[in-house]
C-alpha cells in the first residue's frame, strides 16, 4: 500500500498553503466573512477540479491509444450542495466535451465508461456518498474555446 502525505499551513485568517508529495503549492481560501481574503480556490472547488482533472486523466490516453483524431477536450462539471451543515456535495454532474472530426462516439463512451468504473480514483472515492452522472457531446473543432466558468457549486 502506498501512503500520500499533504502539509497545510496557515498563511493568514483561513487563507491556507498546501503542498503534497508532487512537491507543488496550492492556495486555498475563503470568503471575507470568514477570515479569508479570497486568494484562492475554496476546498470543495478543489474537489471538483480533482474529480475533473482524474476523469480527464484517464480518458485522454485512453482515446490517445485507441487513435482517436481528437484535437481538444474539456471537462464541465456541476456540484450541487445541501443547505444544512456539513455542506457536502449531493450530486455532481460531469459533461466531457471532445472537440475534433470522425470522433467515434462508442470510442468516446468506452474511454467514459473505463474511467468511471475503473480508473478514476476520485470518483470512486466520492460515488458511495455522492451521485456522479455523466454525459458527453463532440463538436467540430472550430468550436475550441475555453471555458472559464466550468467549475460551478450549486
């Protein structure tokens, strides 16, 4: 079995520094409110962004390796959270965005389906608490744009 390691420090208020064994810093933070100075993403964010960027992970290579002419990929999710305290995640929905032409779409579901019931160790961390639903849409690549408002908490 393998062990990960994280370090948080306070830096000021609830603004906080993390760094795990990739050795990389991230800064998280909070609303004013509660002592923070908004200077970094909020933990549940981060949550989203690493269910994201795992599912992305996976699927990637996978099309890679099957050859899939795919010229670019996004990663939309929306989390839904519960009003009353702790303000977990209820249910989280994932929409993957494949950008390129002659995309097979059974290639793209097969490389979804590996990830979310195979590899993806987020997701399967999260899906015992929290409803993951999936969809997916291919677009010709001129529609390539980012996406800055990908990462919404309902």
């Amino acid at each position: 079995m393998a062990t990960k390691r994280a370090f948080v420090k306070q830096l000021q208020g609830i603004t906080l520094a993390a760094k795990s064994d990739s050795n990389h810093w991230v800064i998280m933070d909070g609303p004013a409110a509660f002592g923070g100075s908004e200077a970094g993403s909020r933990p549940k964010e981060l949550l989203l962004m690493a269910l994201g960027g795992c599912t992305a992970s996976d699927v990637i290579p996978i099309l890679k390796k099957k050859r899939v002419p795919l010229e670019g990929f996004e990663v939309n999710l929306t989390g839904n959270v519960r009003e009353e305290h702790p303000q977990v995640f209820t249910d989280i929905h994932v929409e993957y965005v494949f950008y390129g032409k002659n995309i097979n779409p059974a290639e793209v579901e097969r490389a979804i389906e590996l990830s979310t019931t195979k590899y993806c160790a987020i997701s399967a961390m999260i899906r015992a608490t929290v409803t993951i639903t999936h969809s997916y849409r291919i677009e010709h690549p001129e529609k390539i744009q980012v996406n800055q408002g990908a990462v919404l908490i309902g």
